[in-house]
C-alpha cells in the first residue's frame, strides 16, 4: 500500500515537472499541426473580419505538383544538394575529428576554431558571404574541376553539383556540431583496443577500418540525421523562402502556403526513414561493446 | 699480431653494422613512431591537414575582415589583396548608420537573452521531469519531443502567426518568449534532451538523501540538482542565445516593421543604404554602395558572436563532454 503511494507520488511529481511542455506542445504544436492541417485543404482569405475557409479538397496540392511553376523545381533542386552534401559534410567532419583525436598539442584550439562557424552561421550572413564569393574554395577554380562536370554530368545534377563546389566552405560550415559529436564518440572507444590492435601488427590504415569505423557507426547514423534536420530546417535554402512568399500573396494565400510546408515536411521525414533504414542496423559486430 | 688486428677490425665493423641497425631503428622510430601514429613524419602530416583545412575553413571570415576595411580605391585595385593600404573605417561608419546598429542592436539583446532565459529554465524543469521520474506515457512524450525536433517552423508558423495576431503580440518579443515559456520555441527539443541526459548522470542518492532531509521534489531541484548542473544550464543558454540571435526568419515574420534585429536589418540593407546616402548626393559627393561597406555591416552584426564566443568558447566547444547529447 505504501509502495503504490509512493508511485503515485513519483508519477504525480514526474508529471508536474514536465507540465509545462504538455501544455506548450498542446498550445504552440499540437493544435497549430491540425489547425495547418486543416488550412492546407482550404482556401483561405483572411479579412478584417476574420479568417474566411473556403474548402478545396486536395486542390493545393494538386496545383503545387502539376502546376505551380517553381515549387517542385525548388524542391527538387535542394534535395539533390542535400543529397550531395550530406556525404561531404559527414566525411569532412568524420576526418577533422580523426585528425583533432590524434595526440597534438592545441587541441582546444583546433575544436574553437572548427566550432566557430556554429555560433555565426545565419542565414542572413552566409547568404552575404555566399553573394560575395567567400564560401568558394580557391583551390577548386584551378584544376578544371568545374568545366570537367559541366561537360561530363547530365546538367539535372550538374547545376546543383557545381552549386555545391562554388559554396563548399560554408556548406562545411555547417560540421561544427558533428565534429563534436564524433570527438565525443572516438575518444569513448577503448585505447586498449587500438593497443593490442598494434602489437598484433595491425597498420593504422587496418585500424581506422576494423575497429574506428564500426565503433562509431552510431555516431553516424546521429550525425546523418541531424545534418538532414539541419539542412532542411535552416532558412538557407530556397524553398522555405517560397513558402513565405506564397504567404502573404493574395491569390495563393495561408491555405497553399500551408500546403506547400507539409509536403516538405513530408519530404523530410521520408528522407530520414530512408536514412534510418540503411544506416540503424545493428547486425554488425561492434567491438565497442565487445572491449568492455 | 696480425691476427688481432683482423679480429679487431671485424668487431668494430659488427659494431658499426649493430649502431648503424640500432640508428637506423631510431630514424625510423622517430619518423614513423612505434605505433604508427606517434612518428614525426604522422605528426606533420596531422599538423599540416589540421592548419591548411583549418585555414580554408576560416577563410571565408578573414576574407570578410579584410574586405571591410577596404576603401573604393583598395576595393578596385588588383594589387591590393589581404591587407588594405589603409585602414579604411569609413565603411563600418557608414553600416553603423545602415543598420541603425545601437536600435536593432537593442531589438536583437530583446529577442534572444529573453526567450533564451525562458527556454533555459523550463527545458531544465522539463528534462528533469523525464529524467528522473517514471510516469504513465513518458516514452510517448519523449517519442512526441524528438518528432518535433523534424517537424519544420513552416508546418505550424502560419497557425501561430494568426495565434499571435489575435491576442495582438506581434511586433514584440512574446511570441518567441511565450512558446520558450512552455519548453517549446526554437530548437527546444535538443535542449530537453541535454538537460535530460545531463540529469541522468546525476546518482539518485543526492535526491534521496535530500528527501529524508525533508526537501520536496521543487525545493530539492532548484537546491541541490540545479547548482551543480551549471555546465548544462551554461551550455543551453549560450546555445539558445546564439539561435535566437541569428534567427530571421520568424523574427522577420513575428516582428514585422516595428521591430528589426541586427540579421533582419542586413536583409534589407540595400534598400536602407538607398534611403540613407540617396540624399546625399545633393551635396555633391556621390556615396555608392560597394561590397566593403554590406561586409563592413556584415562584420558588426556578427561581432558580438564573435566576442561572447572567444570569452565562452570552452563552454560551446565542451557540449557534448559536459552534457552527454550522443547518449549511449
């Protein structure tokens, strides 16, 4: 009898405490998820009078994937640049961190000065950076690379390829927190591995393969999927910008704006399953776990 | 006599040829290493990736600072690459006025270290909530907590604009400090979720021991786990400060044109550039814009980042130690 007042007393407690997100995730994420929900089937006018709903069906999104002239062409584009990016941002981040875990001195400064572009990327500044041709690599420009995959790639993942290279630094920009994420994750596998690994004759190259790698698989699939939310979610991209123009234009309106935003939601989350399919299984031998 | 000799010349030579293995062992020791990541040759090829990859990664702030000091005339001239002839602070005057800097430098201060304060105490009180106490449909919440994490401003922006216009908040800072109220906002469920790992961490014993002393659940919180949670609340706060800071698009949506923060005002800084020096060319001198005085702007807006990240560096920089955010 005690015991259940005591759990009782847990439970009660428990939910006192996390109250105040209920009641925020009710209010400011629930009820604005079906009230868009709702909006994106309508035709909506809003007057001085109050907001005017007019029912449309699935017009909004029949007309944002046959005829809007621009969305699906946005949309497109920006997920083949994540798609491209994705790859460059992991290994990038996956090879600073290999490089900041070796035994060097100024550790710390090396993680401030790949942290840096965290607390400065928004997206107001990189567009800056971006308009005046900072972000471009120098090096890229010399070695043909450019005239090669403009005479080489069919244009359809050309353009988006070469908008990458012209943007590579402040794409990389965006590692900072996987960077971390992977220190985090190398510096918990257990040296004594990489010991035996080495007495048993095992070349560096054969280290970071059969033990590195697979110990911080998790880590990757942690950094794939907040390099997506990321990319999505950042004000960077051309898509978002449209659903905000379709906002506040009288023939399109909340209603299609709505729309638009839930099938890049949609977009979203099938990218996520996708990557959560290929990279979260755990049929492989994780010497992790077996060190311990 | 003769025969001593030779066996003499042979030993040395035995020597010479085992120092000379010895030596050689050493060189190779000291170039490659014993483990093959400890040798000199390993070294300066890490130093050398870390300094050139770490140079390119910067590059684009140096490039930045460089070109806002630039004159017209140094802008112009192929000679003039990373250091201006002169220092040019002309431009960072003339931004100043742009960006009406002490104005949304003020609107800017508002929009962030509010809804930043707000998010760092209820996030605290949420991650505790789901770190220490079991409770019917907690793994429903937390489940519902990373969904929104995905679930893009877009989806619910246009319901919370309208939300916001009835109850007349618009053009002031509640709208980001009424969701960061109620643990919701920006990025919120990243801050749960360190607060919840960091709370983990913390042995039961402490809470415990409290109890018997008589402490409640609140009192013994604000008492005994948030004093030693320093490096979580630090890390959160700093993090969703710099967020709130950089945030322009709802901040553009939510504020409209009374208020503009320092990212909202480099939107729009050709207009407002035109509306400021237009009418100066009455006066005979003719002002254009040029890309030193947008950078020149550019510089001043992320200046205060730059300085709170040189003094709190160490706290951005040990998120993941400190707080634990990978999980296990």
């Amino acid at each position: 009898m005690r015991n259940f007042f005591a759990k009782r007393r847990e439970m009660m407690t428990g939910y006192m405490f996390v109250s105040p997100w209920l009641i925020g995730f009710l209010l400011f994420m629930a009820w604005p998820i079906y009230f868009s929900l709702n909006l994106s089937f309508h035709k909506v006018i809003i007057s001085s009078e109050g907001i005017k709903k007019t029912w449309l069906g699935w017009d909004n999104f029949k007309y944002a994937f046959l005829s809007d002239p621009k969305y699906l062409e946005e949309l497109l584009t920006f997920i083949k640049s994540v798609i491209f990016m994705i790859p460059i941002i992991i290994v990038f981040a996956m090879l600073v961190a290999l490089l900041i875990n070796q035994p060097i001195r100024m550790k710390g400064f090396f993680r401030a000065i790949f942290f840096l572009p965290v607390v400065i990327t928004s997206g107001q500044v990189v567009k800056e950076l971006f308009a005046q041709g900072a972000a471009a690599a120098p090096i890229v420009e010399r070695y043909g690379i450019v005239q090669y995959i403009q005479t080489n790639m069919d244009p359809s993942w050309g353009e988006p390829l070469l908008n990458i290279i012209n943007q590579l630094i402040v794409i990389l920009w965006y590692s900072g927190v996987q960077i971390l994420i992977f220190l985090a994750g190398l510096q918990k596998v257990n040296t004594q591995i990489y010991e035996a690994a080495s007495i048993d004759g095992a070349s560096p190259w054969e280290i970071f393969w059969k033990i590195t790698l697979p110990s911080i698989k998790p880590f990757i699939l942690v950094n794939i999927i907040y390099t997506t939310v990321d990319l999505f979610t950042n004000s960077l991209n051309d898509v978002i910008e449209l659903i905000k123009v379709h906002m506040f234009q009288i023939d399109t309106g909340f209603g299609y704006a709505t729309s638009l935003a839930w099938i890049y939601f949609t977009v979203i989350f099938v990218l996520l399953l996708i990557v959560v399919a290929i990279f979260g299984r755990n049929d492989d031998y994780n010497p992790r776990q077996a060190g311990r | 006599m003769k025969l001593e000799a030779t066996t003499f010349r042979k030993a040395v030579r035995e020597m010479d040829k085992s120092m000379l293995i010895r030596i050689g062992y050493k060189i190779k020791k000291f170039l490659l290493g014993k483990q093959g990541n400890d040798g000199i040759i390993f070294k300066l090829v890490v130093y050398g990736l870390l300094i050139s990859i770490g140079f390119v990664y910067v590059y684009p702030i140096l490039f930045m600072i460089s070109q806002s000091f630039k004159s017209l005339d140094d802008l112009l001239d192929p000679t003039v690459q990373w250091l201006p002839k002169s220092l040019h602070m002309d431009n960072f005057f003339k931004a100043w006025v742009v960006l009406d800097f002490m104005k949304s430098f003020g609107a800017s201060l508002l929009n962030s270290v509010l809804p930043a304060l707000a998010q760092t105490i209820s996030c605290a009180l949420v991650g505790y909530g789901f770190a220490k106490f079991a409770f019917p449909g907690k793994n429903v919440m937390f489940a519902l907590i990373l969904m929104t994490f995905i679930i893009p401003v877009q989806v619910v922006m246009i319901p919370l604009f309208l939300l916001f216009q009835q109850y007349g908040m618009l053009g002031s800072p509640l709208p980001f400090v009424i969701p960061a109220l109620f643990a919701g906002g920006i990025k919120s469920a990243l801050f749960i979720l360190i607060y919840t790992q960091f709370f983990r961490t913390i042995p039961k014993s402490l809470e415990e021991s409290a109890q018997l002393d008589g402490a409640g659940a609140l009192k013994t919180f604000f008492r005994i786990i948030l004093p030693i949670s320093v490096p979580a609340i630090v890390v959160v706060f700093l993090f969703s400060l710099v967020w709130h800071w950089n945030e322009t698009y709802t901040t553009s949506l939510y504020l409209g044109d009374s208020m503009s923060t320092l990212p909202v005002m480099l939107q729009q800084f050709d207009l407002s550039f035109s509306q400021n020096y237009s009418s100066s060319q009455v006066s005979g001198q003719k002002v254009n814009i040029n890309e030193s005085i947008k950078l020149a702007g550019t510089v001043l807006i992320i200046l205060p980042l730059l300085i709170l990240y040189l003094f709190a560096q160490k706290w951005f920089v040990e998120v993941v130690d400190k707080t634990g955010i990978t999980g296990e």
